[in-house]
C-alpha cells in the first residue's frame, strides 16, 4: 500500500509595504507596540497589525454655534482649527476619537470666549475676542492624545437681520455724513479762493480787464475805456479869459 503526499507551498512571512511621506505606520504584534515606520519601503509581517497615522497639518472646521454675547444677543459664530498630529502612538492609543475632544474643548471654550464679548467686538474681530483662550484650550486637550493645535480662526459671526439691518443704516449714515462734510469743504475752498480772486481784481483793474478779454466768447465785441484817457476827456479846458 502506498501513499502520496502533495507538498504545501510554503507562505511566505513577509511582504512590503510603502509609506508615503507625511505618514507614520504602527507595527503591533501581539497585541504590543513593535515598532514606528517612517516613510519609505519595509519589509513587514504578514502576522502583524499596522496602523496608518496622516502627520500632515489639516483645517478642522466647528461648525456653527448658538451663543449669548455679552449684550444678551443671540449669535452664531463658526471658526477653524489648524492642527498637526505630533505623536502617532498617543494619537492612536489615547482616545477612540481624539479630534473629537479636540473639537469639544475648542466649541466650549469658543462660546465662553463669546459670552464676555459685545456684539459690536465680534463683528469687528478685534483682540477683545479672546481667541487665545480657545487656542490654549483646544491645545490642552490635543497635548494629551499628540495633537498639537497651531492656530484658531475666527470666520463668521451671523447676527439676527435686525442687527444687520442697523449696521448698514449706521455705515449708510457715516457715509453720507462724511460725503456731506466734505462737500461743505470743497464749497468752503470754492468760496475762499474766489474771495481772494476778488480782492486781487479790486486791488489791479488792468487784471480785471484782462481777465475780461480772456473769458470773452469767439467773436464777441469787447469795448474797454482807458482811465487815463477819460481823466484827461473829463480836465477842463482853459479859456483865453482866464489867461
């Protein structure tokens, strides 16, 4: 009796694996950390568990929130997040979600930040909006999961359209005041210069004529009378009585 036995092929234990730049790959065997991957060609496991980390820098939008200012107005204010992953195995081992945290603390510390500040302050995205505040929160979340918070953008306020309406009546009313204002100056500097105009001409009539002969139309006829002339037509003539 004789048997026959089909020769297996053998698996192979490994493979290759490429990591783009800007990522991190962790290797887990058994359970455990065995080691981080740069980015390159390795030679991995087959058996193993890896786990792609993005190191890249990435914009996190939060979403718009209802919030109380400081006047008791009904707001909705939205802004961004620019954060990086700075340790992938606390990013990975931390938290089952950690930009979900990040997110939490920076929408909290978004509507304190709102709560202390007038509408007027948020509409003019000046420095009393503390958005120091909300970039020191949202980084001390992220610290403890390796995410590092870089910036926090302010984007939008969205007021009531009642509060909208009286902003644009107050920039329309600015507006006109300042047209108005400088329109009385440009009259103002229209009526100084022709007062010194006059002066001039009452102070040399020979300018007076002149000026005269200048603005005088294509064709028109323009008699002067000389005053020396008319002085000496005007001087009496003596007789042969009086000599």
């Amino acid at each position: 009796m004789s048997f026959t036995f089909a020769l297996q092929p053998k698996r192979k234990l490994f493979s290759h694996q490429e990591i783009e730049p800007g990522h991190t790959v962790l290797e887990y065997r058994g359970g455990r950390l065995s080691r981080t991957l740069a980015p390159g060609r390795h030679r991995v496991r087959r058996t193993g568990s890896y786990v792609d980390v993005d190191l890249r820098t990435r914009i996190v939008p939060v979403a718009p929130q209802e919030v109380l200012t400081a006047d008791t107005v009904s707001v909705r204010v939205t802004m961004a997040l620019r954060a990086r992953v700075t340790d992938a195995v606390a990013y990975t081992e931390t938290t089952a979600d950690p930009w979900s945290a990040v997110y939490l603390a920076a929408q909290v510390a978004l509507r304190d930040a709102c709560a202390s500040s007038t509408v007027e302050q948020l509409l003019a995205r000046d420095q009393n909006m503390d958005v120091g505040s909300i970039l020191q929160a949202a980084r001390t979340a992220g610290a403890t999961m390796g995410i590092d918070v870089e910036a926090v953008f302010l984007k939008d306020v969205i007021t009531p359209s009642e509060i909208r309406s009286a902003a644009l009546e107050l920039i329309t009313a600015k507006m006109q005041g300042q047209a108005r204002l400088e329109k009385a100056r440009a009259e103002t500097a229209a009526l100084r210069a022709l007062a010194n105009a006059g002066r001039l001409l009452d102070a040399h009539p020979a300018l007076a004529r002149l000026r005269l002969v200048q603005e005088a139309p294509y064709g028109a006829k323009v008699v002067l009378a000389v005053g020396d002339a008319d002085a000496a037509a005007a001087r009496p003539v003596a007789s042969d009585d009086d000599r």
